[in-house]
C-alpha cells in the first residue's frame, strides 16, 4: 500500500475534505481501518493567489513541484494536487515531481465518459471557468464545455475566495450557485462540474435534474484506488 501525499492548503477546506475521503471510502469499502498512511504538506495559500492574479502560473509550478518534493521527503510515493485550478500546470508539476501525481482532469474525463455526457458546465475559481485547461483535457474525449456568463464567473469567484476557502456557507450562494448551474443545464448542459474543491460545500447530487460532478470525491477515490494497487 502507497504512502499518499496531499499538497494542501489551497484551501484548507478542501484539503480536510480530501483527508476525509481519503480515510471515510476505504472504511466504506473494507470495514476497517487500514487506510494507507497519508502526509499533508499544507502551503500558505496567500502568495499561490498573488501569484495566479499576476498570471505568474511559472510560480505557481515551481512553488508545487518543491511542495511535491517535501511530501516525497517525507516518504509520499504517490501524490495529489488538492485543487482544480491548479491542474493548469499539472503537466508541469507531474513532469517534474519526485513521486507520481494522479490527475484531476482525467478522473473527471473518465467519470463523464462513464455517465455518457458530452456538455457538461463548468464551475469553479475564475482562472479555471477563463481557462483552456479544462475544455483543452474534456476535448481529448468528444466532451464540449458550458461556462457561464462574466457576471456569474465573478460571483462564483468571489464565493469562493472570499467565503468558502474561510469556511463560510451561506443560504444566498447556494441559491445563486443551483441557479447558474439550472441555466447552465436550460443551455444544454447534460452534467454540472464542480470544478472548485470548495464547491461541494454549496452543491450536491440530487441538488440539481443532472449528474454532479464533485471533483473533490472522484480524485480522492482515484488516489485511494492507485494507492492500493
């Protein structure tokens, strides 16, 4: 069984939730508590945000290629970015880690292509619903994605900074999140992504009449699987 290590912090709400995936799936699925061992290296998050406002993504890359270094100090052999936005340089990173790192954007390809969607809309951080990383890895798979308009791209952003990754979850953003994801789906989307680690926090499956994708679960429950190979 691998030692699993978490490049965290970014933020430390989705960092716990990986941690309690990581652990809570493998007792659902085994009945013990024999989950691999797991190591967290938690960055200060501020200068990660300074560094993608300036677009300084070469930053962002060194900055996690030397967090996968100390997890592979620490003993990591297997390893993950707890966070979508930064699976824009993931290429980068995984080139250039000591230990293997499981992709984000692969699980969630490969979770679309099991449910049979092809437009599902993207949620997330203003870098990630602004990016070509996602549309980019979808595409690899026939898979064409919604986003929605400026307006709520700066709202969801703003929830996410400024509430969720402080551990805020408030009535009115989740009601202004299902309403974008419901004109998302009345544009055609088949699927509603979760393209934030925090977003999870506001919706869930059922919340809305298509599949959600909570990215922060399938990443999590791909890691566990590679760990137990």
């Amino acid at each position: 069984m691998k030692r699993i290590g978490i490049f965290g912090g970014t933020s430390p709400e989705s960092t716990v939730e990986y941690y309690r995936r990581l652990t809570r799936e493998y007792v659902r699925r085994f009945g013990d508590h024999a989950y691999p061992e797991i190591l967290i290296h938690s960055v200060s998050f501020q200068r990660y945000i300074d560094w993608m406002i300036a677009g300084a993504w070469d930053d962002v890359a060194r900055g996690a290629i030397e967090g996968m270094q100390v997890l592979a100090d620490g003993g990591a052999e297997i390893g993950l970015m707890a966070t979508n936005t930064f699976h824009k340089v993931f290429d980068v990173v995984s080139a250039a880690s000591p230990i293997p790192l499981i992709s984000l954007l692969d699980v969630v390809a490969d979770r679309l292509v099991a449910l049979g969607c092809r437009r599902p809309g993207l949620l997330g951080t203003r870098f990630t619903m602004s990016g070509s990383f996602y549309p980019d890895r979808l595409r690899r798979d026939g898979i064409d994605v919604l986003v929605p308009s400026e307006r709520e791209k700066a709202e969801i952003d703003r929830v996410i900074f400024d509430e969720l990754t402080a551990g805020a979850v408030t009535e009115p953003s989740k009601l202004a999140l299902k309403e974008t994801a419901e004109r998302l789906i009345g544009a055609g989307a088949d699927a509603i992504i979760l393209g934030c680690t925090e977003l999870p926090l506001l919706l869930a499956e059922g919340d809305v009449s298509v599949p959600v994708i909570d990215t922060t679960a399938v990443h999590a429950d791909a890691v566990l699987e590679a760990a137990l190979a």
